[in-house]
C-alpha cells in the first residue's frame, strides 16, 4: 500500500466516523428513537433523558467522563465494569508506552538509510512507502541505534506489568464489594452437586441427596432439587407460550380491524399448514384457544411424568447460611473424586441445564475431543486465511480476474480498494467464527452460560491471533515472494525480516477501520434503529412484540474481549517495530471506552451477572499478546544481527514468572468466593422462598401438586427463569 492510499484509507474512515456521531447526536434526540438509545435507562424506570435535552452534540461525551464506577455497576453490572477496566488498562499500557517509544525511536528511524540504501539495490523486489522510513526496517542491521530499540522493548514490558497489577487489585476490591453486598443472591445460599452415584434400594433420589447432606451439614442445610430432564416438558410449554402469544396477537388485530363502517370487525384467519402457507384455513383466534386448551392437560400430564421418571444425577442444594454454602462449595465432600462434586453454584440465569448430568469423564472425553478439532480449525484455517491476504491484493486480483483491470486500475477506485479490500475481507471471513465456537463450548458439558463465553473467548482468541496477526503477517509474505522461497527455503527468515514492518501499514489501516467504523456504527446504533423500526411499523402488534423488538442484549464479551485483545497484540507487536501504530491502538482503546462507557450507562442489559470472573481470562491473554510481542522482538532483533539481542531472552521469563505471581496472589479469589467477603454482609437468615423459587423453571410451574415433596422435585428442574436449555 502506498502512502496515498494510507492516507485516504485513514481520511475516509474518519469522515465515516464523524458522519455516524452527527447521525447519533440527530436520531437519539428523537422521541420516537428513545427505546433505542436509552434502553437501559427505560427498563429501570429512569428518564431518557435525565429530565432534560441538550443541544450540544458533545453532551453525551461528558456524562460518560463524569459517571463514577459506582453508576456503571449500578446500571449495567459489575462484569461491565470489568471490561471497562480492560479497555483503560490496555489504554494505559499503550499511553505509557508512547511517552518514550514516539520521542525516541521515530527520530532514530527516521535519520537512518536502511530503506534508501534497499531501494538503490538492483536485486531488491521490496516494495516501501514513505511511512517505512519511520519503522525499525530503516535501521541498519548491527546499528548502535538498535540499543534504542532494545530498551524501548524492556520499556513495554515492565510498563505492562504495572498496569495489569493495579488493574488485578483494582477488579479484586470491585469483586469483593459486589459480593458481600447486604442483599440475598441466590446463588449464594446454593451449591451445584453433579455426579451424584446411584441411589440404594428403595431410597428416591431427593431421600438420597437430603440425607447425604444433612448428616455432613445438619444445621445449616435447607432443601435439596434433583435436576431432571425437562427436554420434552420445556418443548410443550414453549408451545404453549408461543399460542399464547399468537392469540394475544390475533385479539390485536382483531380490535383494530373494527371501525365505524365495520363494528364488528375482522376475525384474523390462518392456515394450519406449514408455515401458514398451505392447510385448511381456520379462525385464529378459536384456533389458538382450541390449542391452549388442548396443551394444558398434555403439560400436566408431562410435568407429572417429569418428576416421576426424568430425574438425572445432578441436584441444586440450598443452605440458609451464606458461609455454609460458600464453604461446602469449596470442600470435598467424598472420598472418589469423581462422585459428589460439590462447586458453587451459578446465578439461576446463566445454568445450562442439559449440562448439569453429563458425567465427570464424558465432560473430559468432550473437553479433550472439542479442543483438539479446535486446534485442528486454528492451524488449518490459516490457508484461506493466508489465500485471502495474498489474494485480495490489487496486484494478484488483476492477474487472477484479467477483466477487473479495467475497473481497478482507475485511480479513485484504485485508491478505495487497496484502502479497504483486504481489511474488509478479513473481518468478514471472521464474522463467521464466534457462533460456531459457542456452540462448541456449549458441547463440552460447561455448567453456566459465563463459563461457555469465557471458553468461547478463549478458543476466539487464540484462532484469530494465529490466523489473523500470524496468518497475515506470513501468508502475505509468503504468497507474494514464492518463487524466492521456492528456489532458496534459507531466505525466509531474512525475507521476513524485510518485510515485517511494511506489514504494519495493513495493521494500521486495520485497527483505524475497526476504531473509526466500527465504534461509529457501535454509537450510532444505525442498524438496531432501522431493525427496530421496520419490525414496529410491519411485524410488532403486542407490547410483547415491541419489547422485544427493541430488547439491545448484552455486551457480548465472547467476541469483543478477543477482538480486543487482536489489536492490543496487534498494537504491543509493531510498537517497537513500527511506533506510529501507537497512537491508532490509542485512539481505539479510548474511543472504545468512551463510547462503550456510554452504552453501558444507556443501552446494554447484562444477561448474566459473574463478578468479575472473566477478569483471569483477559489478564492472561494480555500477557499472552505480551509474550508474543517478546518473542517477535527477539525474532527481529537476530534479523538485524544484533550481537546483543540475547539480552532480550529475560523478557519472556520474566512474563512466565509474573504471570505465575499473579495467578498464586488473586486467581483463587475469582475462582471461588473468600469466606470473609460473604462474612461482611448481613448475617441474618433471610427469606428462602424467593431464593428457592428463583430456579423455579418456567416449564414445571403450571401444575399444583398435590404431595408437597413430588412438587419440590418439580421445581428443581428448572432451567433459570430467563431460562436456557442450551
């Protein structure tokens, strides 16, 4: 890429941005667009706008600043707020970072003669840009000048370091304080039990799992629920609601239909064929209350069958002490470790109940299967991913479709398409990943809906930093200089030392598109506002319907943390090798935290609440992009042969060992909850109905039981009120 096609690259992606944060300031203004960007704010009974509109387009830039953290887990909860830390720790190192590495190394790059000295030479088929001139590639290789480059090194990493220990004390004391919080949460006074071995002759499961824990917790222990599979049970509610809904809907329209001219109105007709479409065209409305009626005795009859024959080896154990459960969930409690596992359990929300009796050796037989047909996606999917970076060059896409060149070789598109072609293309290719990876981790038996995102977070990370920052930075290189590699496999290594920093102007480009655009579209929320709108105008009928059509979700770590941390690596990798990338990974992780701050306080509804627990999980993958950066530099480093690069070999032992210090000092607190953190908050005994009846499933609260044990069995079947039988 040239330095015109950079520069327009950059111009266009920031007109792009300003153009999406006027479209913002303009539609949120707007009455009828408030449930779009104030959803948060409208659910819990709060104002839009704060009583009050303002005219100044930057206003939303400082409530933003002003929110205290306080407000931000208030509003959108405490797993919010970490992600928020996140962002301004790897603003933080990037910051730090640039105070030294943009003073010292770009003048140091900028007044040597490397890149000068590779153009004048005859042999050389290099292809450089002014912006070249200021990355490590200008330096000659054993230069004195290298020592700036190798401190600046050392720099990064130790900078890194104190951010990410503040940063893990900080989130421990936003942890703590959320979890000795004087109000009950369910899951406190609760354990998870899986594995459970077969009960003896004559002894139910719910006798078996009450007098095992009564005689090992005889004062504290509450109530016990056998977990049962409520596949079918859950399949005749679903339908059940869903013809509640369509009668509701029907009843609607009926109203509406009826006028001056036509009192008596319209009945809505339909068909009871597939989708509608064909069938026997019926009443609506007398056909959704002939079902209704037809599915209640069907429910009942399948609760009762439920309860009876359905009932796996998995339970929930309720204890009416805060200590105790904690304490139980932490303790082994039989002498086989593969019976009785007792482990805190998750909010009601986030369990995954088709899980809970898969068995401790399936879930290893999964973990080890799924992961290693993980493996196997990450190596070989960095062939289309390598094909799509060499491909979708001008250069080769002339050569491979001879009737573009027509067409690319006009300069205005010429510039458009080297600006955007690749960079697109890869995000595109991507955008494919997150959903099948969740469903992966799904299948490996994971108890709770934040354990599959932050399994799911990591297996995305690892296939994207391989495959986008590796695949890119290799299979371009290699693609583009095949003959030289076919006739002597030695150059590689110095062939990608040459070209390792050009590579960072497609980095550049890459991380301005996902900033600039990306946050832009994040803001203006452009896409949920037409979604929004044309479902109200031609699909909402109910208020249900309406709900939901504007209902924004969470913030969906499982893609954004690993997304985050490409560019931080992205970002950490180059900033030695090519510091003007700094300020782009500044701009990015600011932006994102300001805007995303924003969304937080206005937009986002959390769909699950875990304390803190995906904090480990980004400490460790910015370490890991770290390490990556340590082992680039010494990589680079012995290109230019420098005979002091061996100096650099500490920085990754250095990281092994912090990383080691960090997980002994705070891990085991985001694992489990510290006795003296539910020690703090009110020692009373509160109301366990409520507790209780919040893992109530949906699906087996129709029925009255008449036997008052056959019905608690009933409601530990539940998959969480907001349920999921993922």
């Amino acid at each position: 890429m040239d330095f015109s096609s950079f520069v327009t690259s950059l111009a266009t992606s920031f007109v792009i941005f300003v153009v999406l944060m006027l479209l913002f300031v303009w539609l949120s203004r707007m009455p009828g667009n408030k449930v779009v960007y104030y959803p948060s704010r409208i659910i819990k009974g709060m104002d839009a706008w704060d009583g009050k509109r303002t005219r100044n387009p930057f206003a939303w830039i400082g409530e933003a600043l002003k929110a205290k953290e306080e407000d931000v887990v208030a509003m959108a909860g405490v797993d919010t707020a970490v992600y928020l830390v996140f962002l301004s720790s790897a603003l933080g190192i990037l910051v730090l970072s640039g105070f030294l590495l943009l003073p010292l190394l770009l003048p140091l790059a900028a007044t040597d003669k490397n890149v000068k000295l590779a153009k004048a030479e005859k042999n050389s088929n290099g292809t450089f840009s002014e912006l070249d001139n200021l990355a490590m590639g200008n330096i000659r290789k054993q230069s004195p000048r290298l020592w700036g480059f190798l401190a600046a090194a050392y720099w990064v990493s130790f900078v890194t370091y104190y951010i990410l220990w503040k940063a893990y004390k900080h989130v421990s004391q936003l942890r703590a304080a959320a979890l000795s919080a004087p109000d009950p949460k369910p899951e406190q006074f609760t354990v998870l039990v899986r594995d459970i071995p077969p009960p003896s002759n004559g002894q139910t499961r719910k006798e078996q799992v009450d007098s095992y824990f009564r005689s090992l917790h005889p004062d504290t222990f509450y109530r016990s629920l056998i977990i049962t599979d409520n596949k079918e049970v859950n399949k005749i509610w679903e339908e059940l609601e869903n013809y509640k809904k369509k009668l509701a809907r029907a009843e609607v329209i009926y109203e509406g239909s009826k006028t001056s001219s036509n009192p008596e109105g319209t009945r809505p007709m339909n068909r009871t064929g597939f989708l509608g479409l064909i069938g026997k065209k019926v009443d609506t409305i007398d056909d959704c209350n002939n079902k209704i009626k037809e599915l209640i005795p069907k429910l009942d009859a399948e609760q009762k069958k439920t309860v009876s024959e359905k009932q796996s080896s998995a339970a929930l154990v309720f204890f009416n002490r805060k200590q105790a459960a904690i304490s139980a969930g932490q303790t082994l409690h039989a002498r086989l470790v593969d019976t009785w596992k007792v482990t805190e359990a998750p909010e009601p929300r986030q369990l995954l109940w088709l899980n809970l009796p898969i068995t401790l050796y399936q879930r290893k037989i999964r973990s080890i299967v799924i992961y290693f047909f993980v493996f196997l996606m990450v190596v070989f999917y960095m062939i289309p991913i390598g094909f799509i970076s060499a491909v979708t060059t001008l250069a080769n896409l002339r050569k491979l479709l001879p009737f573009l060149k027509a067409i690319v070789d006009t300069p205005a598109i010429k510039t458009v398409l080297e600006a955007y072609l690749p960079q697109i293309a890869l995000i595109v290719f991507l955008a494919l990943l997150p959903a099948f990876l969740m469903f992966l981790s799904n299948k490996e038996g994971i108890p709770s809906q934040s354990h599959v995102v932050r399994a799911t977070s990591g297996k995305y990370f690892y296939f994207i930093v391989f495959n986008v920052f590796i695949g890119v930075t290799i299979g371009g290189t290699l693609f583009s200089s095949l003959k030289t590699v076919e006739k002597d496999p030695n150059q590689i290594i110095p062939m990608l030392g040459r070209n390792l920093p050009p590579n960072a102007i497609f980095f550049l480009t890459f991380v301005a598109l996902k900033f600039f655009v990306g946050f832009g579209l994040e803001l203006s929320r452009v896409v949920p506002l037409v979604i929004y709108h044309i479902k109200r105008k031609y699909l909402c009928k109910t208020d249900d319907e309406l709900r939901a059509a504007w209902a924004p979700g969470d913030l969906g770590f499982g893609t954004r943390v690993p997304n985050d941390v490409l560019i931080l690596t992205v970002v950490l990798c180059y900033s030695v090798i090519a510091p003007l990338i700094i300020p782009f990974g500044v701009a990015y992780f600011g932006l994102g935290w300001l805007i995303l701050r924003n969304q937080a306080l206005k937009v986002y509804i959390p769909s699950y609440e875990s304390y803190g627990r995906m904090w480990p999980h980004m400490h460790l993958r910015i370490l890991a992009a770290l390490f990556l950066f340590q082992l680039t530099m010494i990589g680079y480093f012995s290109v230019k042969e420098f005979y002091y690069t061996p100096v650099l070999v500490f920085l990754p032992i250095i990281s092994l060992v912090f990383a080691y210090v960090c997980s002994n000092c705070f891990y085991r607190s985001f694992d489990v909850t510290p006795l003296e953190v539910v020690a703090q908050s009110v020692k009373e005994v509160p109301n366990m109905e409520p507790i209780f009846a919040a893992y109530v499933p949906p699906c087996l609260s129709y029925d009255k039981f008449d036997d008052a044990d056959q019905y608690e069995d009933a409601r530990s079947q539940m998959p969480s009120r907001a349920g999921s039988f993922a």
